[in-house]
C-alpha cells in the first residue's frame, strides 16, 4: 500500500474512545461504534480490530 493510501485509509477511520460514567467506547469516523466496556484496554483493542478489519475491507478490489 502506498504512503498515500496509508495516508487515505487512516483519514477515513481514525478512532477515539469516549466515556460514559463507568463505560469506556470506542468510536471511528466512519461512524463505527464498538459496545461499552468497563476496560479502557477492551475499547483500544476493539478500535484496533476495527481498523484493521476496515483496511483489510477498504483495500480489497471490488466485487470481491
């Protein structure tokens, strides 16, 4: 992947975590939303899956 596509690809998912009370979630910019998670670690590997899985996604050709 070029340092163009990388660049594309994270613009298209950057990922933050929001609390809420005890719950810790994380949230993408493409309007993703992982379940509410008492570990603030549990939210940052959810946002992690979802990344790689959205590259894995964004970069297959399409029709596949």
């Amino acid at each position: 992947m070029s340092d163009a596509a990388a660049a594309g690809l994270s613009a298209a998912h950057s990922t933050s975590t929001s609390e809420t009370g005890s719950f810790c979630s994380a949230r993408c910019t493409c309007g993703w939303r992982g379940p509410a998670r008492r570990a603030r670690s549990l939210a940052r590997e959810d946002a992690a899956s979802h990344v790689a899985t959205a590259s894995t996604m964004d970069s297959s050709p399409s029709g596949v």
